[in-house]
C-alpha cells in the first residue's frame, strides 16, 4: 500500500454498525446464491459468468454506483488499470469478467482467497524470482483461453491523487504477446473520494472493509475503458508498460482538473 494515508475519515456514525451488519449478511446471501449454479454450470462444462455477477453485487452491496466511459473489448484482452482500493476487484471484475493477478500470499487468506480463485485469480510471486518463468505461463494460459487479465502495475494503491511508476516484470507476458492479444488501459476514478476510501497508508484490511462497508454515502465511480492498442507495436514491456502508463496519466491529470501528474 501507499503511506500517504489521510490523517483522518468519515464518520462511522450511529447506524455505522448496523449498516455493516446488514452489508455483511447482504454478501453472505448473495454468495451463497451465486455458489449453486456456479458449480452446475462448471459441472457441465460451460464457462460461469457467476463470479463477475458476484463481484458486481459485492460493489452494489458496498454502495459503490458505476458510470462506463469508452468502449470495452471483451475478450482477447489484456487490462491494465490504476489501484485505489480492494473495491477495484469486485469493480472491475464485476464489469469486465477479468480474471486479475494478485500476489500469492492472498490465497492463503481465509475465504478470500479461496473466492479469488473461483474467479481463476492468477497467484505471483513477488519474492520468489525463480518462479517468473512459471508465472509468465500461467498468464499466457490464461491468455490463450481467452480469459481477460486486470493487473495493476503500480503493485500498491494509491489515494487516486497520483499515479506511481509502473513494474514492467508482469509484462513479460507480452514479450512476445500472444496472437491477437490487445492491451487496454483502464482508468478508475472516484470523482475525488479517494482519500477517503482508498486503502492506504498503514491501515489494516479489516480496518478499510469496516470503514468502507459502515460508509452512508454512495460511493462514484467512473470506469473509464482507454484506447486499446496492440503489444507487437512495442519493442519490448518497459515500452508496454510506458504506454499504458501515458494514457492512465492523461485521463488521471484530465479528471484533476488538468493538474500535473508525473
């Protein structure tokens, strides 16, 4: 995470609590809904849309209200987005059917990590540099089942006032791309609520997922799909990389008002 976390939040408030309690039952029941026909569904040898349902009504649940700008290629697609918040999953996930690429100590976290790879979350190492061969052929896997891949090549989030460099190792997938393969920048804006909902700075998960799921207010967010452009036109993934970058910090200076973003 970043450690640019505000000095402080939004009030809980009174029926803070309550709203929890009730947010939390809400996924419980929408989870055990979706379970069923997910499983059938694999039992029969199609492909499950039931996760990205799940993950949509996690951020409906959450109060989270979603406005879609540009044009999303659906398949064949490799997206490549900024990083507020663990809200950006169920976003994300929710509207795209992507599969997303987390870093492997979550699939060892109760719950949460047996619901990433339901959706066929894809597990890295960060530490681990002689599993980067193994890692690059699981995504291409991926890839080539047509599976749409999210990552977040900041590696951390931010409070969506910024945008930090972007790590090019995870792009080695691209060098060379699979056939057809596209890459698609995505752009997460949260018209300014940021600071108050990204998780930053020392916070614990538990923490965020308090705050978040005891929030009164709706939480904005625009999803903004960026011109797509085709991996074979750069020479490598520092250039992949840079190139998403570019458009991501367009949109992200455009969406302050113009203010300088490096």
């Amino acid at each position: 995470m970043s450690t640019n976390a505000p000095e402080s939040y939004p009030p809980i408030g009174f029926f803070g609590p309550l709203r929890f309690l009730f947010r939390f039952l809400a996924m419980l029941g929408l989870l055990l809904l979706c379970l069923p026909p997910h499983y059938l569904t694999k039992l029969f040898g199609y492909v499950s849309h039931w996760p990205s349902r799940f993950l949509f009504g996690i951020a409906w649940i959450c109060n989270v209200r979603i406005a879609i700008e540009g044009v999303r290629l659906k398949e064949d697609v490799f997206y490549v987005s900024n990083h507020l918040s663990w809200l950006d999953i169920p976003i994300v996930g929710g509207v795209t059917r992507a599969a997303f690429v987390a870093q492997d100590g979550i699939a060892k976290w109760p719950v949460i990590g047996w619901l990433a790879s339901i959706n066929n979350t894809v597990f890295v190492s960060r530490t681990n540099k002689l599993s980067v061969a193994g890692q690059v052929e699981t995504l291409r896997e991926a890839l080539h089942d047509h599976q749409p891949v999210t990552i977040f090549p900041e590696g951390t989030t931010t409070d969506g006032t910024n945008l930090l460099p972007f790590k090019p190792p995870l792009f080695a997938v691209l060098s060379p791309p699979p056939r057809g393969i596209r890459i698609q920048p995505l752009f997460l804006d949260f018209y300014g609520l940021g600071p108050e909902t990204a998780w930053v700075g020392d916070e614990s998960a538990p923490h965020n997922a308090w705050r978040i799921m005891c929030r009164r207010d709706v939480i904005p967010v625009r999803l903004v799909f960026l011109k797509p452009f085709d991996p074979m036109q750069c020479n490598d993934r520092k250039e992949i990389a840079a190139t998403a970058r570019e458009q991501i910090r367009q949109a992200l200076s455009a969406s302050l008002g113009g203010k300088p973003v490096l």
